[in-house]
C-alpha cells in the first residue's frame, strides 16, 4: 500500500498530524510572539494548521513544504476559509529540498514531526539552524524514549533503538549547535490517545464505507498491528515534545 495514501486515510479525523493537541499547539503560537510580516517555512507542513494560526496571530507570510498533495489540499481549503489574504503558500515537494532564497534570512524555520526527511533530529537541527537569522526561532518536534523500549517494540515499530534519543539527549542536541533551549511542549498520554485513537477511527471508517478498496484488508491490519504495540508497549515507552529553541544572536 502506498505510503501516502495509508497516512492521508489514517489521519483524516486529525488537524494537527502529530500528538500535540489543538490547545498545546495555541500555546506554541501564543509564546513565538513573531514580529509582524515574520518570514517562516514549515517543512512537512500537513494540513498547514501551524501556518494558518501564525497567520492568524501575527500576519506571518511564508511557505509549507509538504509532500502529500491530500495534505496540500486541505491546507489550501483551510487557508481560503480563515486567511485568504495571508502572505503563505504551500507547496508539494521533498522537505530535504527546501532553501529560502537566502541563508540565515528566516525569523522561523519549523520541523515538527518529519526528521527522518533531514536524516534524524540533529540533520534536522543542523538543517533548520541554517535558515534562520540571528535570534530567529528553530522549532521540532520529535519523539523520545520514556523508558527503554523492548525487542518486541521495537520490532513492531521497525525501528532501532538509536533511532530516538532521550527527551536530554534531543535539547541537549539543539544547545550544540548554536541554539538556546527556550522552552519544551511535551505530549500527555491524553495526547497520545487522541492522536493514535483517530487513527482507528479513520480507519474503521473508511474500511466500512470503502469495502472494494483493494487496499483496504492491508490498510486495517496495519493499523490494528499498530494498535495493539500502542497498547501494549508504546503508550508508556515513547513520549513526543516540541522544542522551541532560538538561534544565539551574532557576536
């Protein structure tokens, strides 16, 4: 089954596609205090609703790189209906691909959820930090081990244990690289349930209204497989942050 269409059905329900809830995401936006016309990207955007709201609040301009035309078309809908003046686009492309037109120019450069498109948390940190401009913000949004995860789990996961670091390891990663912790936004197992539970319900959803969807047996048993790992290991085993780190000013 084809990638993006497992995610565009799975996360049909979600407005933010990540286990940060609609509250904690106005928090983000109410803390940024950008400046007016603050020039932004946010790589592997989703459904644009970080944009929308920065848009929103401070009359942000900028773009949102995401590769999932589902994503992209949501996006536009939602910027039509509540900014349809706002300086933003979107645009259907790799993340890893993106350059503003010049280096260190950005007041925003964001990641939440997508560092496997840079290579890992700190690609992405790296990546990140070369957009913006001194004292402009660097936000991601990654996982991290809570607790040591199992064999099994991470065999369910198809994942290797390096391939997350602590919730340490990920600010510590930031301050390395010429940036300053500034706050954290940590994910409840509330969180967590909301975002792993509308996935089921997206999906049993479309399994009882799609039933001759050829991809439709694959598409549950996935989900039921993910599920069931939530349930019995993830759900204590891995947590989620967003890191709001701000690039030091020039010397």
């Amino acid at each position: 089954m084809d990638a993006r269409k497992f995610y565009d059905i799975t996360h049909r329900e979600h407005v933010v596609c990540n286990p940060t809830s609609e509250e904690k995401l106005a928090r983000l936006v109410e803390l940024l205090r950008l400046p007016t016309d603050a020039q932004l990207a946010d790589i592997a955007c989703g459904k644009g609703e970080f944009l929308i709201r920065l848009a929103e609040a401070y009359g942000a301009r900028g773009m949102g790189i995401d590769i999932s035309a589902f994503y992209l078309a949501e996006a536009e809908k939602r910027l039509k209906e509540r900014a349809p003046g706002a300086g933003v686009t979107f645009a259907r492309m790799d993340g890893a691909d993106f350059r503003p037109d010049e280096p260190n120019s950005l007041d925003l450069a964001s990641c939440m959820g997508a560092s496997w498109i840079f290579g890992g948390h700190v690609k992405t940190l790296e990546a990140l930090v070369r957009m913006v401009r001194p004292g402009g913000w660097v936000i991601v949004g990654e996982p991290f081990w809570q607790q040591e995860p199992s064999g099994e789990y991470l065999k369910a996961l198809g994942c290797a244990r390096e391939d997350f670091g602590s919730h340490y390891s990920n600010a510590e990663a930031g301050e390395r690289r010429g940036l300053d912790l500034v706050h954290t936004i940590v994910s409840s197992k509330d969180d967590w349930d909301r975002y792993e539970g509308l996935q089921w319900y997206a999906t049993s959803a479309y399994a009882r209204t799609c039933p001759d969807d050829p991809d439709a047996a694959e598409l549950v048993e996935r989900v039921q497989n993910e599920r069931e790992a939530y349930l019995r290991w993830g759900r204590d085993t891995l947590g989620w942050a967003i890191y709001m780190f701000r690039s030091r000013p020039a010397a």
